[in-house]
C-alpha cells in the first residue's frame, strides 16, 4: 500500500506549502483596493424623537 510510505508524500507537502508560503503571501500583500473608504466624521448625527400622533 504506498499511501503508508511517507517518504514521497511527505515531501510533496512539504515543497508544495514552500512554494506556497512563498508565492501567494507577496501577492495579496500587492493587492491594491481601488476604493479606499474615506474616514467619516467622528460626531453623532443629531437625531429628532419620533413624534407619535396618537400619544
């Protein structure tokens, strides 16, 4: 049964999250949103009670 020799198995694993850990990271860290979010104001807007017709 070759899935009980870790020895090739083990090695694609290994070499296969290198060149991932190594490829992928750099570009998502490249990535640039084209629509940063504009900081918004900082003060509470001033809200009205609601006035109830019938209270």
């Amino acid at each position: 049964m070759p899935q009980l020799n870790p020895a090739p198995w083990f090695a694609i694993l290994v070499f296969s999250w290198l060149i991932f850990l190594t490829v992928v990271p750099p570009k998502v860290m490249a990535h640039a949103f084209p629509n940063d979010p504009s900081p918004q104001s900082t003060e509470k807007p001033k809200t009205e009670p609601w006035n109830w017709p019938w209270h």
